[in-house]
C-alpha cells in the first residue's frame, strides 16, 4: 500500500474518535476499581486521543487471578496450538498494519512512513518468529548405567511485563510472543504515556486468546507497579524502560525471588575510524540521530570520530541533518516527528541548555523546532554537538531525543576506554575496511550489540540486550525462551536391586 497524506488524513480523523479502554482481565473488558482515567494525547496537537483505565492494585489483583486460573491449561496446551495462535496474532497485525502504524503515530508523534515501514511489520515478525520456536521447546534426556534422568522444561508461570511508550506495538510483541510460545500467562502493563496502538490490539486479537492468557492492566507504572511485581502468583518479570524504573522493580520483585529481565537505557557508541566509508557513516549517524526522534534504547548517541576525517565526517552529517524533513508525524514525507510527551521534551530542552553550559558547541540545531500549524507540538531540532568530552553530562546520560555528541579521537586504546567509560553498554557501532582492526575493537568493546558498518541493522533472532546497567537478559532471540521457562530434573533409578 502507497502511503499518501489523504489516506492518512482521513485515518487521522477515523483513529481519533476519542474512546475509553476499560482493563482487559479474564477475556472481558472491565472497567477499572474506581473509575480513575488517563488521558492519552497527540504530543504533534495535544489533542486528545483516547483514555485507559488509572489503574489499582485490585485490578491488578483480579488480573494476575485471572492469569494464574488460565496457567494449567495454557502452560500445558500443544506446540501447535501455540504456533496457530502465533500465526493468527502475526496475520492480525498485517491486517491492520496502516491503522496500528497510524496509532502509533497519533500517540507517539514518530512519523508514520517509520510506524509502517518498520514498527509494526517488526511487531508482527516477533510473533513469526516465536511462533518457529514453539516447537522446539523441550527438555532433555541423560543416560547414566543405572539411571536416565528426564529434564523437562515448563513454562515459568504468570508473567508480569511492563513496557514503554517508544515503540508500544514493537515492545507489546517483543514480550508477548515469546511468553506466549513458552506456555506462561500474561499480565501486561502498557506505558501511560502511549498505547492507543496496543490497547486497540488486544482489542482485535481478543477473540484469538483463550480467557486470562493475556491480561492488560492499564495505569501509572508507580501506582500498579509494585503490587503486580510483588504479587504472590507472578512468577517473572520483564521490563524494558529506565533505569530509576528498574531499580524499584528489582526491589520489588525481591518480596517473592523472582527473577528479571531488564532492558534499560543506552549511551552507545558509533566509532568511525580512518579507512570508513564516511559517506555512509555519517548517513547512519544520521538516522541514529531522527530515527523515532531518537527516543531509540538502542541510539548510537555518542559519534567517536577519528581527527583526521573529522572534518570530512562532521560536513557529511550536518549535511544530511539539514536535509531531514521535520513536521507533521503524520505527513509520509515526514522523517522526524514529535517527542513523544512534554516530559520528554522537557528532558531533551533540559540537555539542550546542559551542553554549552558543559562545554559543547551546538554544531547543527540545540533548539525546540517551529513546525507550522503545530505549535503546540513537542518538536526538537535534529542535533550534533562537537567540542564534547566523554565525562560531560551530555555523554554520560540518556538523552532520548534528536541529539548525537560527536567525540574526536586519534589513540584507539584511548578511544576504546572512552567508549567503555559509561555505564550503560547496550548496542554500539564500528565504521572500518579493515576487517582485523573490526574484530580487535568489537571485542574490546563492552556492549550487547555492536553493528559493523550498518548502525541499525535489525535481523530476526539476534540476542539483544544489556552490559552494565543498560539490564540483563536476552530479548528477541531463542535464548529469550529461557527466561520463560524453568527446568525439572526427574532422576530414575534403573537398578531393580
Ligand atoms: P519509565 O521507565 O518510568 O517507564 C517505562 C514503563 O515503566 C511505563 O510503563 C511506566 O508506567 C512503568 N513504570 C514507571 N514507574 C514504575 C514503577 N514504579 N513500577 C513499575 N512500573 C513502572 O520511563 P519514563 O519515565 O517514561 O522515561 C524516562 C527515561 O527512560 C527516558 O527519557 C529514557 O531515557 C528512558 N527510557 C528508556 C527506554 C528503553 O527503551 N530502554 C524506554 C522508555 C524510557
Ligand atoms: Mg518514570
């Protein structure tokens, strides 16, 4: 399909007809325990889109309930059952892949030609994926002379997961699919900020899951957080957001042991040596600046460039910066769009101000961006800053928005410890012809996921997530499978004595 500004226009207006989400616990739809609601909004307008559920801890309650009433049955259902639910869940997404694109837009203020082109053929490709994997979970057999011990491989349980406002649809799949394959039951909790494109998900796959196999509570993360984390049934939780947010969840979970998946921020570096093709560098670092206006965990948002094509690099990337159409989220002309909340544009604006305060130039942008007919939107220019030392707050912290600091380098062991002096180490990048310096650096280099001359280049099955305190556990990949089953051991003795 040809994505054009009257199509998108008319869906604008059809998405926009503001409706309320109840919770969705046991396969109905609720209301929440006392009637509290939160608005949902354009951040392009501020116009508002819709309302869910301010959810309680007795909602919560209800639906972990329900998920622990549907676990026998599901945990214990066939691979392809599992598979089938998988395919259909796929197969829904791709029907409706312009409206959800749409949403997210709509919501999240990323441009639609990015929610259609990646963000939801990616949501359904997680369910295609998974639903390869389920069956191939099964345990194992050992011999011994006197003794064959049978490991079987269950699914963990109810799972709590609780997700962000990014990429909703992306994330929604990420952790849906794999639980689903692995036989665990659902408690999902959407982020406040964006989840029209989600909530009218579930929506439409409701009658395709059995009751209480997903349940979504909606709400503010710190007022349902903590009793779904810490409820006595939930055996697992999985989270991806900030690390503040992960902090309390650890805490949280340590009430019943339970283990974690954290996926959490990035300061990732994209290296540019010498012999790179800086064309093509500097058009990575480019989109790694507006890809969903930088509100990406995965962001090459520090550019270490070698001095001697720094120059060279600097021009070509200030170049395509000046190139990027900004506006309207949902004009398919438009490369960046809108921060997503005004807390986000606050945090962005605040880092803004931070840099030449620190030290830094603002090289390209450093300011809220004007977009006509929208002045009430949360816009940002794109955004380089050169003169940056690794130990600025600029380089040291998350922005999550259009903003890329460009580090100079000459000594690679020098470099290499920059790279690594932060705290996070969840993706990274590498931009060299010389294929024995690439492997030297990339195993020098402390991160979960490093591209070699292609930032960006997402492929089915590759295990991703966290160094440091950018989390741990591994997502999109069979290792994920893992985290959503335990093993048991049944030692049988042969001997008859
Ligand atoms: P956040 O981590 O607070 O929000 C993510 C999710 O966690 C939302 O669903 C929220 O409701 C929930 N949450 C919040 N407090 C909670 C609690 N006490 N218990 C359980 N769940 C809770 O992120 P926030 O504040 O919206 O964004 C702040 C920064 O976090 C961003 O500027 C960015 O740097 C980072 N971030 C990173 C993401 C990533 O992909 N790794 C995604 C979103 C944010
Ligand atoms: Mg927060």
């Amino acid at each position: 399909m040809e994505l054009t500004l009257e199509k998108t226009r008319e869906a604008a207006s059809r998405l926009s007809a503001v409706k309320t989400y109840g919770h969705f616990i046991d396969g109905e739809w609720v209301g929440g325990s006392d009637g509290t609601t939160i608005a949902l909004e354009n951040p392009a307008t501020r116009e508002v889109l819709a309302h869910i559920q301010a959810g309680s801890a007795s909602d919560v309650n209800r639906a972990v309930e329900a998920a622990a009433k549907a676990l026998p049955k599901w945990s214990c259902s066939s691979a392809p059952q599992r598979q089938a639910l998988l395919r259909a869940i796929a197969q829904r997404i791709r029907e409706r892949q312009f409206d959800y694109a749409m949403m997210e837009t709509l919501n999240n203020g990323k441009p639609i030609s990015d929610a259609f082109s990646h963000d939801i053929p990616g949501a359904a490709g997680q369910f295609d994926y998974f639903a390869g994997t389920a069956f191939h979970i099964y345990g194992q057999t050992l011999d011994f002379e006197d003794t064959t011990v049978i490991v079987h491989r269950e699914a963990i349980g109810v799972v709590a997961q609780i997700i962000p406002w990014n990429v909703p649809m992306l994330m929604a799949a990420a952790k849906l699919a794999p639980a689903l394959a692995a036989g665990c039951t659902i408690v999902l909790k959407p982020a406040e900020v964006a989840c029209l494109s989600v909530m009218a998900f579930i929506e439409d796959i409701a009658d395709l899951l059995p009751p209480g196999v997903v349940n979504v509570v909606a709400g503010h993360g710190s007022v349902v957080g903590q009793p779904l984390v810490s409820h006595p049934l939930v055996r697992k939780v999985a989270f991806t957001g900030s690390r503040p947010t992960a902090q309390k969840i650890i805490g949280y979970a340590a009430a019943n042991i339970i283990p974690q998946t954290m996926e959490l921020g990035g300061k990732s570096a994209n290296i540019v040596c010498d012999d790179a093709d800086i064309e093509a560098a500097a058009q990575s670092a480019a989109t790694s600046t507006i890809f969903n206006k930088g509100e990406v965990c995965v962001a090459g948002s520090r550019v270490f460039v070698h001095e001697k094509v720094e120059d060279q690099f600097l021009e070509a990337f200030a170049r395509r910066l000046a190139a990027v159409r900004q506006g309207d989220p949902v004009d398919p002309e438009t490369q960046l769009g809108a921060m997503a909340s005004k807390a986000q544009f606050d945090k962005v604006s605040g880092y803004l101000e931070l840099g030449p305060q620190e030290g830094a130039r603002a090289f390209f942008g450093g300011k809220a961006a004007q977009v006509e007919g929208l002045s009430d939107g949360y816009f940002i220019e794109p955004t380089i800053f050169t003169d940056v030392r690794n130990d600025m707050r600029i380089a040291q912290e998350e922005i999550f928005g259009p903003v890329t600091s460009v580090i100079r380098w000459r000594d690679e062991d020098e470099m290499l410890k920059l790279v690594n002096g932060v705290e996070y180490g969840l993706a990274g990048g590498l931009w060299t012809q010389n294929l024995t310096r690439a492997h030297r650096m990339t195993r020098a280099m402390e991160t979960g996921l490093i591209w070699v001359n292609r930032y960006f280049n997402f492929k089915p099955g590759i295990p991703s997530g966290g160094y440091k305190q950018s989390g741990f556990g591994r997502e999109l990949c069979l290792a994920t499978l893992d985290h959503y089953t335990v093993t048991k051991s049944v030692v049988i003795n042969l001997n008859t004595n």
